[in-house]
C-alpha cells in the first residue's frame, strides 16, 4: 500500500496546475474528451502498436480554423506495463497527472503494481479496483450481500444445479475475460467444461475457481452511477446493455437456423460494445436505492469507499409480486460505455448531457477550487 502522504505531497507540489492522464484503451476517448471540455491538458499513455487511434486520428489539431481531437500528448512504451518504472512515474509526476482508472489499466498493469507500485495520484479509490475480481475474500458479491442487493443464487459446487445456469471461467488465452457457457445439470455441466478444454478455450484448472450462478431471465441493464465526495450523493449517469459476440448473431436468426448453428458452433459472450438504454421511471427510485446501499457499504468495508463511477449490472425481473431489479456484476471504475452520454439522465439533471469522463473533470476541477482535491484521489 502507498502512504498516503506521499500522494499528499504530490498534489502539494502540483498546485493549480493538473493534467489529465490515462492509459490509451478503454474509455481513454471518453476521459480525455471529458477532460478537454473542463480545461484540463490531457495525455495518454499507449502499448506500442496500439497507438494509433490516439495520436493519428484523435490527437488535438486545427482544421479549417477549427479546435479537432481530444488528446494533447500521447506517450508510448514497450508495454502498459512499464508504466510501474521509475523514470515513467516521475515523468508522469512532472507532467502534473491525475491518473484516471478503467479496466484495461487493472488488466494491463496489475492490481499488486496500481497498489504498491504507482506513486501517481489516481481519481477515485485504487484498492477497490481489485474488488471487481471473484477469487478476493471481500469481493463484489460480499458486498452486494451486505448491502442486501439481491444477487443471483450461487452454487458452490456443480453437482448442485437444479436449474438453467450460467458458469463463469477465466479464459485460456486471455486470462483477464471471462468465458461463459449455460448448463442446466451436473451432467451437462460435465459434459459442455470437457469439450470447451478440449477446444482450447478454458482451462480444467480454471474450473475450480468458476462461478456458477443462476441465469436471470430479465431485461439486461447497466446502472451507471457517480459518485460525488464533493455534493455527498450519487448521481445516475446513464443506462446500457451489453452488445457480445457472437450471441447476438446467433439470436438475429430464426429458431430452426439457431438449433442447426449451434450444433457446430458454441455460444461466445465476449463484449464488443454497449446499447444505451432507458428505464421505465416507477424504477428509478429502486435503482437509485440500490447504488445508495451499495456507496454506503463499500465505505465501511473499503474506507474511504466509492470516488466517482460505479456500476451496478444486471437484470429486471417481471416477479411476483412486482418488477425487482437482480444485480450479477459490479463494475468500480470508469465503464467503458460512452454511448450513456445519450442517456436522458444528466440532462435531467445538469440542462446538458455530461458524459462520465466530463463528470469526473468537473469533481476534480472544484476539487482544486475548493482545496479538497485530496478526497478525490488515492
């Protein structure tokens, strides 16, 4: 863990005078355009080889007279990695950063290497990054039971299923997605794990640290949420739904063509972009009741709790008695779902539409007009 002074003396050193950075994958477009409408330089840091839509097509340059692209300096290294080098973090420090967190940042770097290792201010709470992850002891689930937010039910053990499943797994390949298949048995349970080892895509080891969870059959939503140390409430930035491949390929055709293309190839969920949604306004106060629950807990269990964005996925379920909202997932950072900028939410709220990347440049802009930049960041 890094001592929180050494951050404080930081932002001491930095004064007026912020930068904002992030790493170039994700939602790096989202911050840094967020970024730009608040006032603030903005800097990504990229993977060689993957630096191009950053500095070609998004950098900042006149057109015609006319201000184009949101990032005003890319910085590429070997790895994402390597951001955790000395010489990489003092350059960082030198340069004023704020460092904004999504997932490709936990994935990339490492959870150990963002906790012990990055001594850059980082907006919002870097030790909760590794919540999101199943195998941690106080992880999301725990704390969506003690906010007591219904969960799907979980089993333990395969031999238990007694009804239409979904099993998650790591990845053989990439270890940092989750690969899932529906079983509805022990024995087809048995049988669907055997043949995706077979085909390569997961490993028998990574069976046993698999989720095995209810599937809910409901209309998906994402709850995105911030959450504002500053004004002390949450505020609901948009609402979205996943696109996956190749599920939704699978389901634009009719029934008999599914049952033939399934007989030759497995259903995948990898996610490829997101739907923005909108939700039947008698549910919002139960959504907003949710997120409360859940900012409040996680201060207890991960002081100083939520900074800034949050999510809670899952599904709404027609009951008895009534419509109930089932949460399966818990994103802690940035989401990586721009398109929620159309969402009615903020312009509800605001008169305009902000995005989440504008919304976090806004805590921190008063953050610095208010002297308490220090509560933002870790």
């Amino acid at each position: 863990m890094i001592d929180k002074r050494v951050i404080e003396n930081i932002l001491e050193k930095y004064g007026k005078d912020i930068s904002i950075g992030c790493i170039g994958s994700h939602s790096a477009l989202e911050i840094s355009r967020g970024a730009k409408r608040q006032g603030f330089k903005t800097i990504v840091i990229c993977q060689r080889g993957r630096e191009k839509t950053y500095q070609k097509y998004f950098i900042k340059k006149m057109f015609f007279g006319e201000d184009s692209g949101c990032i005003d300096e890319v910085i590429v290294l070997e790895k994402f990695r390597n951001i955790l080098d000395k010489n990489i973090q003092n350059m960082l420090v030198n340069k004023h950063i704020i460092f904004i967190p999504h997932r490709s940042f936990a994935v990339y770097v490492g959870y150990d290497g963002i906790e012990n290792r990055f001594e850059v201010p980082v907006f919002g709470n870097r030790y909760l990054l590794r919540v999101e992850e199943r195998d941690v002891s106080r992880n999301q689930y725990y704390l969506l039971e003690k906010a007591g937010i219904r969960t799907p039910i979980i089993f333990k053990d395969y031999t238990e299923i007694d009804r239409v499943c979904i099993v998650k797994v790591g990845e053989a390949e990439r270890r940092y997605e989750r690969a899932f298949f529906l079983v509805s048995s022990p024995k087809e349970f048995e049988e669907v794990s055997k043949k995706m080892i077979k085909e390569g895509r997961i490993r028998e080891e990574s069976l046993e640290n698999a989720v095995i969870e209810e599937f809910i059959v409901g209309a998906q939503f994402n709850f995105n949420f911030f959450y504002s140390p500053l004004l002390d409430e949450i505020e609901l930035m948009g609402i979205d739904m996943r696109r996956q491949t190749n599920l939704e390929g699978i389901l634009r055709l009719p029934s008999n063509w599914q049952k033939k293309i399934l007989e030759k190839i497995g259903i995948k969920f990898i996610e490829v972009g997101h739907i923005a949604c909108t939700l039947r306004e008698s549910l919002l106060e139960k959504a907003f009741e949710l997120g409360e629950r859940f900012v409040k807990v996680v201060r207890k269990e991960y002081p100083p709790g939520i900074i800034g964005p949050f999510a809670l996925q899952g599904a709404i379920i027609p009951g008895p008695p009534r419509e109930d909202i089932v949460i399966f997932d818990v994103s802690l950072r940035v989401p990586g779902s721009p398109g929620i900028l159309y969402t009615p939410y903020t312009f509800y709220k605001w008169d305009r539409n902000i995005s989440v990347g504008e919304r976090i440049a806004i805590e921190i802009k008063y953050g610095l007009k208010l002297g308490l930049l220090d509560r933002l960041v870790t």
